[in-house]
C-alpha cells in the first residue's frame, strides 16, 4: 500500500466527527503510511461540515467534501471512493459503531485478500444492541439461504479494499440506496472469486445523536433490494 483513503460518509455528526478523526490520527499515525481521511458530508442541517472545516481546514490529512444536490449513504460512499487519491480504501460509519482501532489489521490483510469485512458474525464479533444483533443475524442467515452465498456479514458497512478493484465494479448496480449496496458489493465480489475475509468487529452504540436507520423501513428497503438484486443474478444482468 502507498496511500491510505478512510472514506467517512457524514448526515449529522457534527458531534462523533471530531471524536473520530482524532481516534483515526491517533490509531493511523504510529504505522508510517500515507494516508487521508475524506469526509463526505450531504450538506448536514447540524452543520457538520462546518465543524470539520473549522478544526481541521488546516490539516493535510483531511479532506472535506461537501455535496449539495440529494443525499444517500451509498452515493455519497461512492463519490467519496471516485476523489481519494489513495491506492486502498476502508469505508466505515462515522458514529463508533465502527471501531477505528480495526483499521490497520483490515488493511493488512489486504495483502492476502481482496476484500476484508468487519464481520458482526464470526467468532468474536458482535454489537452491542442485542435485538439489532439478532435481527442482523436472521437476516445474513436469509441472505446465505437466497443467495447460496457463504459469507457470514453481508450488512456492515465496514470494510477495506483496493480502489482499482473497487472501480472495476459496476459501480452503478451497486451503489444506490442505503446500507443494501453492502449486499450487492459482497455479492458481486462472491460472483467475482474475490478472496474474501471477515474479521471480527464488535459494534458499540452510537456515541452522540441520532440513527438515520427506521427498522421497519430499512427492513422493507433491504428486502425489496435483495430480491431486486435476486432477479437481476438469476437474469445474468450483474456481473
Ligand atoms: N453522507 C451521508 N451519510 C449518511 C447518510 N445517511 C447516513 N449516513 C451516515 O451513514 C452512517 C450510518 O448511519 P447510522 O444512522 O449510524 O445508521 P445505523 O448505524 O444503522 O444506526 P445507529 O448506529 O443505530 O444510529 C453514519 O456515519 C451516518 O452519518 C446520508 O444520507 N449521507
Ligand atoms: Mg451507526
């Protein structure tokens, strides 16, 4: 690895953004890589990116990108990957669901897989919210039943990966809606013979503010793309 790029999709954070940048500097700097921290931020009501231009416009290793035109978790993940400038990737919440301190094991492994997850469902993994583990847990069992598929955390959202390798995807099949471009990510990978590994990771409550995530909702999000995403395999129209 040359370059380092944590892409960190913001709604809302103005109070867990500061906490984690200075928790990623912290777990980063010891390991003498290149690295930046691209923030993409959909134009938060709680002024988010003003916080994050005024404690660090003066720092290298953070760049803000601010959009104005819709939000979505997905899209803004993507748009974050397109602009880094570095050669490998992590993607991860921006509240502490997502524990920083796992960066730099996921990044080495990289040097053996092609994608590393942050895996709820593997020995030593877990969360904290025991009804949103159970619920997460049904439901990655559904998933590997539909899809035939043997990867245990299809839903995290925490993973690392080479920017080429995330590029060659197709990008547009994958990347929409909420955290369902998860599914579609691992399953192309999957399809792909991508070496796949999942690492332990035990989520914490969200530090500060509020969840963007309504159960029901994204349950019946989740499913409608899963069974989009069904048809489309079964069609061939994925690759
Ligand atoms: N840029 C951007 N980021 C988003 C958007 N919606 C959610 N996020 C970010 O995506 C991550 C996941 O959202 P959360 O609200 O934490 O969802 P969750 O982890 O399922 O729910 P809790 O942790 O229980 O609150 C967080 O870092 C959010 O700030 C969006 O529309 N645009
Ligand atoms: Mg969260």
């Amino acid at each position: 690895m040359t370059k380092l790029s944590v892409i960190l999709p913001t709604y809302n954070e103005r109070e867990n953004i500061p906490e984690l940048i200075d928790a990623l500097h912290a777990t980063l700097s010891p390991w003498n890589w290149e690295y930046e921290l691209v923030v993409v931020d959909d134009n938060s009501p709680d002024g988010t990116a003003g916080v994050v231009r005024s404690r660090y416009g003066d720092d290298p290793h953070v760049a803000l990108l601010v959009r104005t035109d819709g939000r979505g978790l997905a899209t803004a993940i993507r748009y974050g990957i397109e602009r880094a400038t570095g050669d490998t990737v992590v993607c991860m919440d921006t509240d502490f669901n997502h524990d920083p301190a796992m960066i730099p094991q996921m990044v080495k492994f990289l040097e053996f897989y092609d994608l590393v997850i942050g895996s709820r469902f593997v020995m030593r993994g877990g969360m904290e919210d025991r009804f949103r583990q159970f619920s997460s847990g049904v439901y990655n069992f559904g998933i590997r039943l539909l899809f035939r598929t043997p990867v245990h955390e299809n839903l995290s959202g925490f993973f690392a990966m080479s920017r080429e390798k995330i590029l060659s995807m197709p990008l547009d099949d994958i990347f929409y809606g909420y955290g369902d471009y998860f599914i579609r990510l691992i399953m192309v990978s999957w399809r792909r013979d991508y070496n796949i590994l999942e690492v332990p990771v035990f989520y914490r409550l969200r530090m500060h503010g509020h969840s963007k995530t309504q159960f029901v909702s994204t349950l019946i999000q989740y499913t409608r793309a899963l069974f989009s995403l069904w048809i489309k395999l079964w069609q061939g129209r994925m690759k």
